[in-house]
C-alpha cells in the first residue's frame, strides 16, 4: 500500500500534521503502508501538478483541497481553504468520512488529531506534546514576544529548521522520525543538528535587519527583506521590536516566488478588527484571520511590493 500525503512545505504544521497523519494511518488503518511526502507551497499557478496523487491512498494535510477523484484524505482549518467556489461544494458533497475541515482551530496538527482520536479511535497521547507546540506555534499563543523568539525550546529549533529548509527534501525525510520521537530527539539528529546553529545565528542576525528595515507608523510594521534570504524569517521578530504594533506586511522572495506576508500582533489581537484572509484574497492570496499571505511569481516581485505597499496603507487607514 503507497501512501502519498501531501503537506504544507517548510511549516511546523505542515510537518506535524503529516507526522500525526503518518502515525495514525500505520496504527488504525494499514500497519503495512509505506509513505512518500510531497511538501506544498502557495504559489500563483495551480499547486497540484498532474501524478501528484500517485498513491494507492492520497492524503493533503494542513493544505488547500483538491477535487481529485484520487484525492482520499483531506484535513485543513484554514479559511482560504478551497482554491474555487466548485471545489468547495465538491467538499461538501463528499460522504467518504475521510475529509474534514474546521476553520476554528489554531492548528491542523491538533485538529487532524482530534478527528483521529474521535472518529478513528486513534492513541495521540503518545503524541501530546507534538500537538501542544503544534498549537502554540501554528496559532500563535506564546505568552509573550520574548518567548516566540528566543528559541529555546526544542519545538521552537525545530520548527526554525523546518521553516528554512536549507536542503530540498528535509522536511519529508524528518517527518517519519516526527511521528515516533520526541522534540528533544528531534533536535539532535544529525540532519536537524547540521543546521541549527547556523540558522540560530543568522535569526539573532535578523533582529538587527528588522530593527533597521521596518517602517512602523499608525500601527503597521512594513518592511521588505526580498533583497536577502529571509523568506523563513520568525514571524515573531516585528512584535517583539515593536510591542506596540498591530499588523505587519512584509515582503520576501525566494527562487519560487514572491511572497507578501500579512500578520495581526498576537498580543493585540484584542484590538484587531480586520480579516486578514479576506482582505489577502483580494489579491489572490489567504490564510487565516490573523494572519495570511499573498504567493506571487518569482518575477513578480514589483507587483509584491506594491501590493504590500496598498495592504498597509489599507491597514493604517483603518487603525
């Protein structure tokens, strides 16, 4: 049996649910399966290429739908979940009790969980403290600025690895190990251990490019990092150099496309009254309500600016 799960690319997330999935699906379903993973990226052409969903089973975790006939598991809790209004009713005229959606959790990781334990009957105990953090990062809830970017914690290194991915194919070939060790052995692993230190050097690096980039004024951070390797930046940097923030855009770039990122200070939320995903859609993007982005071309990266410029003017208008 060849399983192929599709995952959100270089996201803690991503890579969680996809572990969670992996271990779910050995322990309730097939303990024969074998695994392939294929990391997804938002990006302004259609992400599903054709042969993507060459398993015996396929599986999108953490990711967009798709209205594959081949397509047999699907959980996502994003709000720009669905690529068209078609693929939405296809969703919600599916009965196979394989796919699930739920805007209202902060991760994937933990509702891909809950639906395991619920409606499978799968043991995620084992797993608590992979979905604690998979929480945590994915929807924010650090107890404070400081927290979120003093990386200390194994998950925290961990997910800073994930996230820049230094070496094609790091995530899939992590994922297995994810869904059977801890965080603390995650982090040793040669293949995680190759590249924490020098990651952690260039994010204490990055606080000082934020610190002079950022234009923070009537509440919006903007800053443009295109110009260097950033695009996995800890999204955390701008709130903790400006507590006083609401939202931030940003614009970075990598060999697959420009990307402008939207965020709401997690620690204002309170005050935040704009939907993000919403506000990104109009611009071929989404996400969340608190946070989303817009994936351009490699190309475009004049358009990501200015766009990133309307978003914050939009944003600093409405403070």
């Amino acid at each position: 049996m060849k399983v192929r799960v599709c995952f959100h690319d270089k996201c803690f997330d991503g890579a969680s649910s996809a572990a969670i999935f992996t271990r779910f699906y050995k322990e309730r379903i097939s303990p024969a399966a074998e695994f392939f993973y294929t990391g997804m990226t938002h990006k302004a052409s259609q992400p599903f290429e054709d042969g993507t969903f060459d398993g015996d089973e396929n599986a999108i975790v953490d990711f967009k739908y798709s209205s594959s006939p081949r397509l047999t598991w699907w959980f996502d809790h994003h709000q720009s979940a669905f690529l068209t209004p078609a693929d939405a009713e296809h969703f919600r005229q599916d009965h196979s009790g394989k796919k699930f959606y739920d805007p209202t959790y902060k991760s994937c990781t933990k509702f891909l969980a809950t639906i395991a334990s619920e409606k499978f009957g799968f043991d995620a105990k084992p797993l608590a403290n992979l979905i604690h953090w998979g929480d945590i990062i994915d929807g924010a809830q650090f107890a404070s600025p400081a927290d979120a970017v003093s990386l200390t914690e194994p998950a925290t290194q961990l997910a800073l690895v994930i996230e820049a991915a230094p070496e094609a194919e790091l995530v899939p070939k992590l994922i297995p190990h994810l869904a059977y060790r801890s965080l603390a052995e995650m982090v040793e692993l040669p293949i995680v251990k190759k590249y924490l230190g020098p990651l952690l050097e260039r994010h204490r690096k990055s606080l000082d490019v934020f610190r002079e980039r950022a234009d923070f004024r009537a509440g919006v951070i903007f800053f443009d990092v295109s110009d260097l390797d950033l695009e996995g930046y800890n999204k955390f940097v701008p709130y903790f150099l400006f507590p006083d923030a609401l939202y931030s855009v940003g614009v970075s770039a990598s060999p697959l496309r420009s990307k402008v990122s939207v965020g709401t200070n997690p620690w204002k939320e309170a005050s935040a009254d704009i939907n993000l995903a919403s506000l990104c859609e109009k611009y071929g993007g989404g996400g969340h309500a608190r946070v989303a982005a817009i994936s351009l071309g490699p190309g475009d990266l004049v358009r990501a600016r200015q766009v990133a410029q309307e978003i914050a003017a939009t944003l600093r208008r409405h403070k």
